[in-house]
C-alpha cells in the first residue's frame, strides 16, 4: 500500500457476535496499544475492509439526512411563505426519533445503516403528515369555520388529527384492494 510496507491481519469472525461489537473491542484494544512500549514510533494501525466500509456508509448516510432537513425545509418554507410554520414541522422529526430509538431498544435492533435509512424515510413520513396538518389547521384558521357541524365547541386542534387519520386511512383503503 502506497509502496509501504504492510502487515494485513484478518479473523473470521463468531457468528454469535455482531460485527460491530466486534469493532468496538478492536478499537478499545487499539485505543490501549501505547507507542513506546507495545509498537515502535514509526508504525501505523489502520483499520481497512468492513470496518472501513461501516464508516464511510455511515458517514454518506448521516450527509444524505442532513442534507434531506435542510432541502425540506427551504421547500416548505416556500411552499407556506413562511419560515415559522416549516420550523414548527420541523420540531418534530427529532420526536418521531425517540420512538424510532426506543423501539430500536426495545426490540434489541442494532443501530446500523439500515436503521438510519429507515429513520430517513421516517422523517419523510413524519414531515408529510406535519405539512397535511399544517394546511388543514390554516386553512381551518383562516375561514372560521368547524370541520362538521356536530364538531361543538372543540377546537381545530382538537379536530385536525381526526380529520387527517381519516382521510390518510380512506386514501390507503382506496388504494390497496
């Protein structure tokens, strides 16, 4: 390697272990190694082959997330002309993940790439919902008027959610027979 020159150590690694718990005790032993005394000065560890596709995937992932808020938010902040209300949206993605997260423990799922992909389609669904919400409280503001007319005294927040499980459930009923 870079006409260096290297020693590869490689293992097969026990199947009733996951590969990044495997990781991690390699870099806490790595992470203890001491240069004087256990490798010479001029000596470099490196770690390449799945540990290294492990990082780079997270690292492209994560990009991929950051990148996906701040593109929805300048487009919701265009599509209301506003930038209060997207911010309001915006507000609960990182709720949506505490349940990603708790459900990730309780059913003893490792957080892998395809998690962190599963918690990027979330935030597109948690958004989409926020931006249904969002139009029907304004809409509902703006004009005054109840949802249906045994609706009573409660309020539009109070109303919304109903309103939106049902449309959401009657668009799913219609589409899948």
């Amino acid at each position: 390697m870079d006409q260096e020159r290297t020693v590869t150590i490689s293992a097969e690694l026990d199947k009733t272990r996951q590969d990044k718990d495997v990781l991690a005790d390699v870099q806490k032993f790595l992470a203890g190694l001491k240069v004087p005394n256990d490798i010479p000065q001029d000596f470099q560890v490196k770690l390449s082959g799945k540990a290294k596709e492990i990082k780079e995937n997270f690292g492209g992932v994560i990009f991929a997330f950051i990148l996906s808020v701040m593109l929805i938010y300048m487009i919701m902040a265009a599509q209301f002309e506003s930038f209060l209300q997207p911010l309001i949206i915006m507000v609960t993605v990182p709720l949506s993940f505490g349940g990603a997260l708790i459900a990730l423990k309780v059913t003893g799922t490792s957080f892998n790439v395809i998690s962190l992909l599963g918690l990027v389609l979330l935030e597109g669904v948690v958004v989409g919902n926020g931006i249904v919400l969002m139009n029907i409280s304004t809409r509902c503001v703006r004009t005054g008027r109840k949802w249906w007319p045994r609706s009573g005294k409660r309020r539009a927040s109070e109303r919304v959610p109903c309103s939106c499980l049902r449309q959401r459930t009657l668009w799913v009923c219609c589409r899948w027979p």
